[in-house]
C-alpha cells in the first residue's frame, strides 16, 4: 500500500501508534488526579501504579536504539 511493505507499516504502527496512545493515556491519568483532586502524593502513585507497565515498552525501543539491534 503507497508503495510501503506490511513489515513497514506494522512497525510504523506499533512505535509511533502504541507511543500516542501511551501518551494519550498519561493524559488521561493526570485528568484522573486532577478531577478527584489526588494531591502531590496521590498523583505520584496514580502515576506509579497505572503507568508503570508502559515503562517496559518505552526500555525496549531505547536498548535497542542503544545497542542498534535490527
């Protein structure tokens, strides 16, 4: 499609895609603290608890680009 390969796409759509929507949903847990007015601490740990697990995806693509894996 435009002259790009599956394998193409699917990467575009999995770093850049997954990559917005992850920062999609800090947006949506900073809203989640600011509504029910968490605090300083209280936002810390919605932060901790609900972003932790995009950590791991976000490591992976930086050792890679540290280490140059194709």
């Amino acid at each position: 499609m435009f002259g790009y390969s599956e394998e193409q796409i699917a990467g575009f759509g999995l770093s850049f895609g997954v990559g917005a929507f992850m920062l999609y949903m800090l947006f949506i847990i900073g809203q989640l603290a600011w509504e029910s007015k968490a605090g300083k601490f209280g936002t810390f740990v919605l932060f901790l608890g609900l972003a932790f697990g995009m950590v791991g995806f976000a490591a992976k693509y930086i050792i890679q680009w540290a280490l140059d894996i194709k």
